[in-house]
C-alpha cells in the first residue's frame, strides 16, 4: 500500500463551499479516494462549527455567504494549526498572497483540477505527519521566536506575523548562518518543487523584513544572496 493510499484512506476534509454543485464533485471524487469528507456551505457556519467536522484538513473556498474565506482562514488559525487549503480565482495573485498571509498552508486555483487536488491534499498531510517537536525558543540578540505560541518579539514588542509568515521565518532562523535556496525554502513552505515563476518567497521575505525593520534595499537581517538563496543573519539582531 502506498503512502498516498494510506493518507487517502484516514484523513477527513472539512470542505466549505458554496457553490453546491462543485461541492458535490469534489465530495464524490474525494470520497471514491477514500477520504471521509464533511461539507458546509456558509464561511459563518465554518467559523462557528469547524471543530465538529474534527477534520485533517480543510479546503475552503474565498467567496463565501456569512463570512468570506480570508476572515474564516484568521479566525481558525488562530485557534489551531490544522492544515488549510484556499481556493482562488484563476490569475488573481492578490488573493493567492492574501490567502498566505491569512495562516493558509497553500493554495488551489479554480478550476479544480481532480489530479491537482488529490496531488495537493496528500502533500500538506505528508507534511503534517512528519512535523516532529522541536526546540520551542530561538533567540537572537532583542529577537525571540517561540514555536509554541508562534510569537516574535524584537526588542521585547511583539511583532505580529500570520501563521504563514511565522513559518518562514522560524525556518529560515533555524538554519541561521546557513545559504538556503529559493527551491529548499520553497520546497519547504508548499511541498513542491519550485518552478523558476512563482514570487510568493520573495513577497513573504519582504513583508518579514518590513515587519522586523529590516532594510528593503540593503537588508542586514535577511538577507538575498545573488544566484544562491537567502541568508538568515544571526548577529544582526542587537537593535530593535
């Protein structure tokens, strides 16, 4: 039995939708895969009720009724680390990075595309069973990160990150001092392999660098190494 096999038949997907037709197809053909599938088609509904699906992972749609999918991706997020998948308008960039930014693990753009989605559903639970417990402090100079509360403080203020931001930052400080390529960090926050196109890293590094006073022309904290990757400075961190 293979790996995806095993994911596809324990893992439970709340999935919220409104448009009751594609709900339909996508219950039918995640359930012939054999996953178990809850639905509901109200974002109010999900943001009240999603506990009771005791779901792996949801897949939630923008345009909702009662609450739209960004406000419902926040709320849950900040509840729990439950792996979310949005699914956005075809070629809308701007949803796609504010699905990131709201806590969402990854995104899928419309049309669903059967192969596509199951491709992306296995990836996000993979990563979710090889999470291990890590060391839950990293701290640097007046910058502290705890994992365990996804907080970062620079010189004792908090600095607020979505769920997606933390991530990459927490990455990137766990290998301090050390060149990570776009592919290794990108590899690391979606589950795929980059395809030389998407800029989502590089707009997610300079929101970081905004958030942590770091310059955007001459950054001295995270910085861009020409033609290798990115560098996460652990002695730049002695001022706020």
């Amino acid at each position: 039995m293979s790996a995806d096999t095993l994911l596809e038949q324990t893992a439970t997907v709340l999935l919220v939708e409104d448009d009751l037709a594609l709900a339909a197809w996508i219950s039918d053909f995640l359930c012939s895969r054999g996953f178990r599938v809850e639905h509901f088609s109200r974002g109010d509904q999900a943001a009240m009720q999603w506990q009771q699906a005791a779901a792996d992972l949801i897949l939630l749609d923008l345009m909702l009724p009662g609450k739209n999918g960004l406000e419902v991706c926040k709320l849950i997020r900040q509840q729990s680390d439950i792996p979310i998948l949005i699914l956005t308008a075809q070629g809308e960039e701007l949803d796609e990075v504010l699905a990131l930014e709201s806590g969402a693990n990854d995104y899928l753009v419309k049309p669903v595309r059967p192969r596509a989605l199951l491709a992306r559903l296995n990836s996000i639970l993979r990563r979710q069973q090889k999470t291990q417990p890590q060391q839950p402090l990293l701290q640097f100079d007046q910058l502290l990160l705890d994992l365990s509360s996804h907080r970062v403080c620079l010189a004792d203020t908090e600095i607020p990150l979505s769920a997606t931001e933390f991530k990459l930052l927490w990455y990137l400080a766990s290998h301090a001092g050390t060149v990570l390529s776009r592919q290794q960090v990108f590899l690391e926050m979606t589950g795929r392999d980059y395809d030389g196109l998407d800029r989502r890293i590089d707009m997610l590094i300079s929101v970081l660098r905004r958030k942590l006073n770091d310059s955007s022309s001459q950054p001295q904290r995270i910085k861009t190494i020409w033609g290798k990757g990115y560098l996460f400075v652990a002695d730049a961190w002695q001022q706020a």
